[in-house]
C-alpha cells in the first residue's frame, strides 16, 4: 500500500511540475504577443507580417489552454487516487 501511494505522489509531484512549465510557457507566449503588438504599432506596413505571428500564438494559447484542462483532469485522478489524510 505505501507502495501505491509513493506512486500516486510521484505523479501528484509530476502533476505540478508540469502545471508550473505549462504557466511558464503562456508567461513567455504573453510577453511575445506583447512584443509582437508593440512592433506592429511602430512599425509601419509591419502589422501584415506580424499577422501569421499573432495567428500562431493565439493558436499556441488555445494549446496551452486544452493542456491546463488535461491536466487539470488529471490531477483530479491523481488526488482520487491518493490516500486521505482524514
């Protein structure tokens, strides 16, 4: 038994490090839309080039999104799984 709940929390463990790589990524992907907006904004005649750019992070964000909810289905089998403290 304590077998089984080494293993649930190994993967409760892994469940938040791939939780925080997943909030790490859509930080880095807000602070590229960010630039890339700021460079359409200066830039003239930019913004069409820019366009598949911004296409691809929002696409990128849509990912991460259906990624969290994975994940977020997951860890709530993880915690199903896991013995209670009670």
């Amino acid at each position: 038994m304590a077998r089984l709940s080494q293993r649930n929390t190994s993967r409760r463990d892994r469940v938040e490090e791939v939780s925080f790589a997943l909030g790490s990524l859509r930080s880095h992907l807000d602070v590229v839309e960010l630039r890339l907006r700021q460079i359409t904004g200066r830039v003239p005649g930019i913004a069409s080039l820019a366009q598949p750019a911004l296409d691809s992070v929002a696409s990128m964000r849509l990912a991460l999104s259906r990624a969290r909810r994975a994940l977020t289905l997951l860890a709530q089998d993880v915690d199903k799984a896991l013995p209670s403290l009670d």
